[in-house]
C-alpha cells in the first residue's frame, strides 16, 4: 500500500465523519426538545418540585451559618409568634417563601442593624470607655428594631400589592365579563384574560386556573381565592363567581356588578382622601400663614403705640 493511498483512506475517512456529524446534527435540529412539546402543555401547573437556583456564595454563608440561623429563626419564632398572620401576609405578598424562611431574614435585617450599632458604639467606646451599659443596650434595641421593621416591610409589601389588585380589578372584572357574555365557558375566559393580562390579580387568577385545570372544582378553586385574599371587593368577586358557577346564575351581570362595586368604593375612597387632605392643608394655614398675618397687622401699631406712649 503506497503512500498516496493511505493518505486517500485518511482523508476519505475525515470526510465520511464529517458527513455523518452533519447529518446527525440537522436530524437533532429537526427533532422538537421535549421541553418545546411538553412545556405548553403544562406551563401555568404549579411548580412544586422546582428547583431554586442558588448563588455559590449564598450556598457557601447558608452552609456555614444556615445551622445558627434557623436556631435564631426558631428563637424568633418563640418570641413573637403569630405564624399564621406571617403567612397570610406572605400569601397577600406573592412571597414565595415559607415562615420559616421570613424568620431567617428577620434574623438578617436584626443582625444588620447590630451590625451598625455595634460598630458606632465600638467607636462611642474607643472614645469613651466608661458607656459601656447604654451601648450594649442600644445593639440589643437595634437587632430588635431590624426583626421589627423586617415585618413591617412585610406588611407594607402586602399592602401595595392590594392596592395594585384593587386598581386592576375593575379592568379584570369586565374583561372577563365581556368573554363570558360572547359565550365563553368561564375557565376558557379566565385562560383568556390570563393570557392577555399581566399584573398582580392576573397572578392570582392564574393560581387559580393552575388548579382548575388540575382536577379542583371551579367553585373551590375560587373559594379557595376568597380564602386566600386580604381584601373584602376581591374575596365577594370570587364567592360571587362561585356560586354563579355552582347554581347557574347568568355569570356575566354578576361580574359587571362587582366592577361596578369596585370603581364606587375606589370612587368614595378618593373622595375621603381628599377631604382628608383638605383638613391636612389647614394645618400650615392655620399654625403658619395666620400668625404671620396677625403679627404683620398688629406690629405697626404696637410699635406706635410704644413710641406714643410717655
């Protein structure tokens, strides 16, 4: 076998490889990932086993100190209690996180705050040496006023929350009424204003459909919405849907009515706050421009009446 034929063998094997990736890979590119066939299928199922992605250096401080934080989270949690108004609030937040979890981040927002204080008062005692009391004292009030203001962001996260549902439910409301009136079953119109809305009743609308569509009832499904809500207008529009469901109401006039219902209590709500804002804007007319008025009028003349005077 001479020297150009092994050199043909060589390059003819390359090329017969070099075809064969090829064609393998466009059969791969012709071929739909199974993700692309299953996913839309499933896309609005909840993601119970899903895993979270975690920061390396995350992982590494929760390994390292993850056994003292829960101790602490669990000290917490025996001091203030109240675990279920944690995860009412958590639920009303749209927190995926569980009580457990919130502790552990009170734990950071307290040790933080002892962070600062101990740092100040590291320098008041390098100054001072004698204030060592009061600044051991001051790290104590400052982990618990981080615990503190750790749940009250909290609640003020769960607050704005219902405040943008309050705002997009009117909209909600009579989008889907306007599909239930074309003669859309109600789960196809509740898929549909999911589909084509975006906001914070939107996520919770789509909780729902997610367990609908995983063999619950649609009535418990809504009741379950009810139940889960901090708000008076959005727990009677999931009630109201499902007993119109449950007894075959016309379910469209029950929905205009509750956006009806909700544009009148934003309208009466707008209404107090201004006449709260208008008592609020007394306040410097009262305490500012009035005495500087008087006093401008009455000057000149008691400055007079000194002069005049023997």
């Amino acid at each position: 076998m001479t020297g150009l034929t092994v050199w043909g063998a060589l390059l003819g094997g390359l090329a017969a490889g070099g075809l064969l990736l090829i064609v393998s890979r466009l059969l791969s590119l012709r071929r739909a990932d199974l993700s692309v066939r299953v996913l839309p299928y499933i896309r609005d199922l909840p993601q119970s086993g899903q895993v979270r992605p975690v920061d390396e250096g995350t992982g590494a401080v929760r390994g390292v100190f993850g056994p003292v934080l829960r101790g602490a989270a669990d000290g917490v949690e025996k001091v203030l209690g109240g675990s279920t108004s944690v995860r009412r609030r958590l639920e009303r937040a749209d927190l995926d996180k569980t009580v457990h979890e919130f502790r552990i981040d009170q734990v950071m927002w307290g040790l933080s705050a002892f962070a600062v204080a101990a740092a100040v008062s590291v320098l008041e005692t390098w100054r001072s040496p004698g204030n060592t009391v009061p600044l051991v004292v001051l790290t104590v009030v400052a982990f618990a006023c981080g615990v503190i203001f750790c749940d009250n962001h909290l609640s003020s996260v769960a607050k704005k929350r219902e405040q943008l549902i309050l705002l997009e439910f009117p909209v909600v409301a009579e989008l889907l009424a306007l599909a239930v009136a074309a003669g859309e079953s109600p789960v196809s119109a509740l898929d549909r204003v999911v589909r084509r809305t975006n906001g914070a009743l939107t996520s919770d609308l789509s909780r729902v459909l997610a367990e609908i569509r995983t063999g619950a009832p649609v009535g418990r499904a809504f009741d379950g919405l009810a139940a889960r809500t901090g708000l008076p207008l959005v727990s009677r529009f999931a009630e109201g849907i499902a007993v119109a469901v449950e007894r075959g109401t016309p379910l469209a006039d029950v929905l205009h009515a509750q956006a009806s219902d909700v544009r009148e209590a934003g309208r009466r709500e707008l209404i107090e706050t201004g006449a709260r804002k208008e008592v609020m804007m007394m306040v410097p007319v009262v305490f500012l421009v009035l005495p500087v008025t008087v006093i401008f009028a009455f000057w000149p003349g008691l400055i007079g009446l000194r002069l005049v005077a023997p």
